[in-house]
C-alpha cells in the first residue's frame, strides 16, 4: 500500500427523491392540477473517505445502509449530491454479481467491449484474449451469447476482464459470495495471498465478515447511510456485531 | 519520411467507437436470417408501396420521375427516423457498461449514429446508381455539396438523439409519442409532394428545420442544381444549434440516468 491516493471521497451524501408526479407524460398531464410531493431518503451523510492505492478496503453494514450506494458513487455512475466531491485515479470496474454485460452479445464480443472501455487498445485485447478466457474457465463458451449464461459465470468472466485489463481500481459488490464455484473462488484467493492484485485498489462490500478480516487493510461501518467508524477490520466487525 | 502516430487515449476512443458500432450492428441483426439483406430491402418496399399508392390509386397516371423524388426523400427519413426512435432508449441499452465502468456518453452517440448513418450512405451509393442507369442521371459540381448537407442532416439528427434520450429518463412514454411524431413529420417534409408546389400554398412548412435538408438533397439529386444558400444557411443554423443545445442538455440532464431508470 502507498501513501498515493486513489479514491477521495470528501462531503459525500446522496438523497434520493421519489416524486409521485410520474415519470411519463401520461401521468404528468393527469397530475396536472394536483399539488406534488417529493418523498426524499437520504441513503449517504457526509462521508469523508481517503483510500490509497493498493489497499483493500472493506465496508460493512446492514441491509439499505448505503453500502451499495457508496460503490455506485465512487464509480460516478450515480452522482453526489451537491458540495460532495468524488474522484479516483486509474480505471475503475464495479463488479457486480452478474453484471455487465450485454445479452445478446458472445462472452468474445462483450471481452472486446468491456477491455476496450478499461483502456485496452485492440492489439493489447487480442493478446490477452486466451488468458481472460481461461481464467474464467469459458473456454467451451466463448462463441455462445452471454444470455445462456449463469451469472456465476457472468461474474467470472467479468473478474477475469478486470484482472486482464489491468484496472486500477476494483469495486466488489458482495461479488465473491455469489460466484459460488470452488475453484474459481480458490483461484481469487490465490490473487489476494498471491499479491497477483498488489497495487490494484480494492473496494469489497460484503456480509461474508471472514472474507473482510482476512482481505482488509481498514473497513467502513455504514448504518443508516451514517458512517458510524473506519478502522481494522476486527474492531470494526465487533462494532457491527454489536449494532 | 512522416508518419502519423495517434496518441494511445485516442486510439483507444477510436476503437471503442467502432467495436460499439460493430456491437449495434450485430444486435440489429442477429437472428435474422435475411440479415443486413432487410436493412436495405426495407426502405426499397417502402418507395414501391408509395410509389404505387401515389402513382396508380391517387394520381391515377405514372410519373417516373416521381420515383426519384420518393428514392431520395425515403433515404434521409428511413435515417432520421430509425437513428431517433433507438435512441429514445440508448441510455438503458447501454447501462450494462454505465453501471460499472465511467465512459464518455458522448461515444455511445457517436458509435450508433455511425452505424446509422452507413445504412444511408450504401443506399445513396445505390441511389446514384439507379439514377444513372435508369434516368441517365449525371451529376457535375453539384453533387460536391451533397456530403455537406448530409454531414447537417446528421448533426441536426445527433442534436435530437441527445435530446430524445435524455428526456426519456423522466418520460418514460416517449416513444409512443414520438412514433405519432414521426408519423405526422413524414408528410411535413417533400417525400410524397412535390415542394415547389406545396410551399407556395403552405409557405409555414419551411419553418421546419427537416425541409431545408430535404430540399437541398432534392435540389442537388433531382434537379441538379446547386443548394439555395438561404435554405443551406437555415439547415447549417439548426444544426450546430440544436446539436449544441442537445449535448449540453444530456451532459446535464443525464446525470441521474441511472438511478432514475
């Protein structure tokens, strides 16, 4: 781990708003003389976060307490609200049980197309194309669209793009617990004792608390979107057991 | 000796474009036995069922010319009309990248109005043709300022493809209504009539910022003359602003796609 920062999160909070106004102009015109209301929940307050580069970093918390909220955030795929500041440094994949991938496309096609988004040029795709083949253990389904896939088999095949294509920065959304397969979990462990994923800044949101102790360097309590104590992975784990 | 190197950020863009492309053209037509055979078919059944209607049940008399007319009209709206209605939902078709991996929204526009617009070149390609072997259609300087309108065309279709799909994220039943759109607009623009009769009765119809386009094409492929610079100027207008006033409204406006889809 460096002193280099690769995620900075700094006045962090997200609220969404639920408006029974509609969202189709059907609705909108019946709504017309109706008076609106905007039902707004606040999943994230004021979350302030600085992970460095190379470190695994866990976040707890219960069911609806803002952990996959966080990760969406830190991916900018859903924004902040205003006068929070995210930024990260490097390539950045969310992964996620399952997702990622377009349908009706091969495994061969969504390769090229999810390696082409982390930064790989074509050349680069092609020369590495056998390997995140077979670390995903698809060799036999290379050419089959990705709907007859399991998503443990999604989730592989996404896994193994990520660790090819060299992304800086991984966010894991309770990810190893559902691709369940023996052997590819055995595999992925063997990248964290390995230290195959050494300079790769690793977010894991997860239930599984053995995964956490043994993978984190430090790790977030989130309750209530409040993040409630950043710390060791064991001090931090007592404090959720306690909640 | 020179050579010209692309910077790696580039490079990767550029690929990134064409494998989206290539991605929608495969997804148009897979499945499909007939394959990329329909995406040209289609417009050809298209002229003959209007070129028969207008020809044999209305006007009762066959004006070969008016084939031309229909070919060049039906080119430019089977683009507009098919590069619209996709994009209405270009935002969900592509969150499976959106969710996990950050990437210019702007590619996705790029890489699907490409794909389009290779439908409308390979049939004005076979326009050409079929105006030179059937009509003995020559073009001289003229047909130099086509690629300029069709280059407005397209940019005013980008401008709309940002603003189609942003708005869907808060109208959900946008395509119904702009099916009904597309519908009325086709008998706003000449297709089927004949501009230089029906702007004079309707001269309100010019407004429309499509006609300039089509009157230009026209004015290049049937008549063989040069664009009127007033109809250019009006159609080169719309097009930067409205591709200019679309982007800035998806940039802004899209932010929140995910989380409202």
């Amino acid at each position: 781990m460096s002193n280099e920062i690769a995620i900075s999160l700094s006045n962090v909070s997200k609220t969404y708003e639920l408006s029974d106004r509609g969202n189709s102009f059907r609705e909108r015109a019946l709504n017309i003389f109706t008076s609106s209301s905007v039902r707004k929940i606040q999943a994230l307050h004021d979350v302030n976060i600085q992970i460095h580069k190379g470190e695994v970093f866990g976040v707890i918390g219960h069911n609806g307490s803002g952990k996959s909220t966080l990760l969406q955030i830190m991916n900018k795929s859903i924004p902040a609200d205003r006068g929070g500041k995210v930024e990260y440094y490097g390539t950045a994949i969310r992964l996620a049980l399952g997702m990622g991938f377009n349908p009706q496309l091969t495994a061969r096609q969504n390769i090229f197309l999810n390696s082409s988004v982390l930064g790989l040029t074509i050349r680069e795709i092609k020369e590495k194309f056998d390997e995140i083949v077979s670390f995903a253990e698809l060799e036999d389904f290379v050419d089959t669209p990705v709907k007859f896939y399991s998503s443990g088999m999604k989730s592989k095949l996404m896994f193994s793009i990520a660790v090819n294509a060299q992304a800086d920065i991984f966010l894991m959304d309770e990810f190893f617990g559902g691709v369940g397969d023996i052997n590819f979990q055995k595999k992925s462990e063997e990248l964290f004792r390995k230290n195959i994923l050494q300079n790769r800044t690793i977010v894991i949101v997860s239930h599984n608390m053995s995964l956490i102790k043994q993978n984190c360097d430090r790790v977030l309590l989130l309750n209530n979107g409040i993040p409630v104590l950043i710390g060791n992975p064991e001090e931090v784990i007592k404090m959720y057991q306690s909640l | 000796m020179v050579s010209f190197k692309i910077g790696r950020a580039t490079q990767n863009r550029i690929e990134r474009i064409y494998l989206f492309y290539g991605m929608d053209y495969f997804i148009r037509y897979y499945g499909s036995k007939m394959g990329i055979l329909w995406a040209f078919l289609n417009p050809f059944l298209k002229i003959l069922i209007y070129y028969f209607v207008f020809s044999y049940i209305i006007y009762r008399q066959s004006n070969p010319e008016f084939l031309l007319k229909l070919f060049a009209g039906m080119l430019l709206w089977q683009f507009f009309t098919e590069a619209t209605s996709h994009a209405i939902h270009l935002f969900n078709s592509r969150r499976f990248i959106l969710q996990n991996i950050q990437i210019n929204k702007v590619d996705f526009f790029i890489s699907d109005i490409l794909s389009k617009f290779m439908g409308l070149f390979v049939n004005i390609l076979i326009y050409l043709l079929f105006a030179f072997l059937f009509f003995n259609k020559v073009y001289g300087l003229e047909i130099l300022f086509l690629p300029i309108v069709v280059f407005n065309f397209l940019l005013f279709t980008l401008g709309v493809m940002f603003i189609l799909s942003t708005m869907y994220i808060r109208f959900r039943d946008l395509d119904h209504l702009w099916t009904i759109v597309i519908m009325a607009g086709f008998w706003t623009v000449p297709i089927v009539w004949d501009y230089k009769i029906v702007l004079q009765n309707i001269p309100q119809l010019t407004y429309n910022p499509l006609m300039s386009y089509f009157v230009n094409v026209q004015e290049i492929l049937i008549d063989n003359h040069l664009p009127t610079v007033s109809t250019f100027l009006y159609g080169f207008i719309f097009s930067v602003s409205i591709s200019i006033i679309g982007y800035f409204y998806m940039k802004f406006g899209s932010r929140k796609a995910l989380e409202v889809l």
